[in-house]
C-alpha cells in the first residue's frame, strides 16, 4: 500500500479530501512532506524532478515575495498585483507539468502576514474563479500567518479566511507562535525566545474554535523555531512540545486519536535530522525548506561558472583554440540545468531525511 491507495487523484495538483487523506497517511505511517518554495519554472522542475525519482509526494509553495518574482521584478506591486498573478502564474504553470511527473503534488501558498493579506484576498478571488470553472480551488492551500498579532485576532481571523475557503474544500495553514530568524523580507531575529514556544491552550483553543468550520487546516506551532541556518546551539528546538499539544487536544475532545491535529515544522534548514524525525512522529506532516535549497541551487551554478571560467569569457575563443564558439557553455539552459541537478539532490536528501521517499 502507498499514497495513491488512498487518493482519488493519483498524480498531479490534488485538492481537498485527498490533501487531508494524505497528511493523515502520512501520520500513520510517520513520515512529512517537505515544502519547496519555488520562485520560477526552474525551482518547480528541480523539486518534481527529485520527488519523481524518489517516488514520493511533495508540497510547491510560493511565498509574496516568491509569486512576486516568478511574476518578472520588473512588474510593479504596490497592490500586490504581481504577487497575486505571480502565484497564479505558478499554479497553473504547476497544475499544466506535474502529471508528467506522476506525483501528488499539493500547490500551496507561504507566509501570509497582516500586512499581505491583500496578497491572499487576490489569490482566493482566483481561487473562487477556477472553483466556478472547474469544481475545485487553483490552489490546493494557503498559509495565513498572524504570528505577530495578539491570539484573539490571530484566531478569529484565520477563522473567517477558512470560512471563505470551506466551500472549495481549501486546506489553510496557519502559525500560533512566531518562528524567529528572517525569511522573505520578515525580520524576527529580535523577538523574545519565550515567544517562539507555543503553549498547548493556544492549539486547542485554534482547533475548538477552527473544526466546527472545516477540518482541512494545519497549525504551525512554535517549538523554537528559527528561519534560516545558524551555528549550531544557537537554536534549541523542543519538538517534544508537540507531543503535549497532541495529548491536550486528544484529552480535552476526548479523541481516539494519538495526533489529531495536523502540525507543520517551519525553520527547518540547518536542523538535525533526528529533530525532524521527533517532530514528525508527533504529528508534523509538513517541513518547510527554503535557505538549504536557495544555497543549493547556487552551489550547482556558482562551480559551473568556476570550473567553465575560460569558456565562459568572451562568446569566441577558448583554451582550446581562438576560433572555438563558446555558445554550449553559456547558453542558460547549460548552466541553469547544473543549478537544478544541486537542488534536487538536496530535496532528495531531505525526502530520504522525513521517511517520505517510496511513499508512492
């Protein structure tokens, strides 16, 4: 048995119950699903290539600044204009190739502050367009982050952006605790640690307020989290936390089950690998990675244009003669290609990492 057995749609964008159906597969049989964020058709072909080959599922995610750029950054976004069309853009680019691939892949959205939810609006009026059209959302699921904001605000608004995605089946992410470090133009290196450590209450009261709405959305909780990589003891996770927030919620809805909420693990370049392993078998279905990947893919590029350097130089001309063109070295789809084959290999890793390789 694998995924597929309990999907409808065995390859390409899947949405509603079958994005819940696999995270709850993939909590019964302790493995994540890492989340790349994908910032043009390279990124996108390098993280289907590298689940493709490890039979596995993966999630796609553009960030604001992400869709922004997949967009082109010469386009203006004063009203987030091409941070909406950029991340529709990539959904559909997403929901045209990756059947070739022959994966579930779920196309979700990244962190959505306060102060971006222009951003989501524009993305769900897309989303209620394509669902006219088509019968289910262009996006599989969206993330609304409202971390920074007091609780009571943070809940009930995530509260009335699930009631707007409930009628499409929509999955939504939201954070209660905010992950330090800096991603994307959002700066929490100077937050109090004492705000990175969610408190069990906090998750029950967002399940007990969220379920009778919809229950297709995840929690990213705060265990320590940090965006980016740092030296090591710089960061002290405590994945453990979430076993607690698991019990609290089982016990105060007199659940059966061991992990009934779907929890996410943001932060998660530069970790260990037995952390993420203690965090998904507490119920973490989904691992965000971003800073690992971005160096990757430069590695592939920057050794490319190192060991290329004099065929590289001028369009004629080589070590091995004056008159030798040059174009099969500078020609994008040459050096481009190197830059994807590193980050593949590091997506590969980090499937083998989570236990989601031969998921399929």
């Amino acid at each position: 048995m694998g995924v597929k057995d309990v999907l409808k749609r065995k390859e390409g964008v899947i949405v509603g119950e079958d994005v819940k159906n696999l995270f709850k597969y993939a909590q019964e049989h302790n493995f994540a699903i890492p989340a790349i964020n994908v910032t043009s058709s390279s990124t996108v072909v390098a993280s289907l290539e590298a689940a493709r080959d490890a039979k596995s599922p993966i999630i796609l995610q553009a960030s604001q600044g992400g869709a922004a750029y997949f967009a082109g950054k010469g386009v203006p976004n004063d009203k987030q204009q091409a941070s909406i069309q950029g991340a529709a853009a990539a959904a559909h680019f997403v929901r045209s190739i990756a059947p070739l691939y022959g994966i579930p892949v779920v196309m979700h959205t990244d962190h959505c502050a306060k102060k971006l939810l222009p951003w989501l609006d524009g993305m769900l009026d897309a989303d209620e367009a394509y669902f006219k059209e088509h019968g289910e959302p262009l996006f599989s699921s969206h993330m609304i982050d409202l971390s920074e904001e007091p609780v009571d605000y943070n809940i009930e608004t995530t509260k009335k952006y699930l009631t707007r995605a409930a009628p499409m089946k929509q999955w939504l992410e939201m954070e209660i605790g905010i992950t330090g470090g800096e991603e994307d133009g959002v700066n929490n290196e100077s937050v109090d640690n004492n705000s990175l450590y969610t408190q069990p209450e906090d998750i029950y009261e967002i399940y007990k307020t969220l379920s009778p709405v919809s229950p297709y959305f995840s929690i990213a909780a705060g265990f320590g989290n940090v965006h980016g990589v740092y030296k090591p003891g710089n960061v002290k996770l405590h994945p453990e936390l979430l076993q607690k927030h698991q019990s609290y919620v089982k016990d105060q809805t007199k659940s059966s089950d061991n992990k009934p909420v779907f929890l996410v693990f943001h932060g998660g370049s530069g970790s260990s690998k037995q952390e993420y392993l203690d965090a998904i078998s507490y119920g973490v279905v989904k691992v965000n990675l971003d800073t690992d990947l971005q160096w990757a893919y430069l590695t592939g590029i920057r050794d490319y244009v190192l060991n290329k350097k004099d065929y590289i130089m001028s369009q004629v001309g080589n070590p091995d003669g004056a008159d030798k063109p040059n174009k099969k070295f500078y020609d994008p789809r040459v050096w481009v290609r190197e830059g994807e084959k590193t980050m593949s290999a590091r997506i590969t890793e980090a499937l083998k990492d989570f236990n989601t390789a031969g998921q399929i």
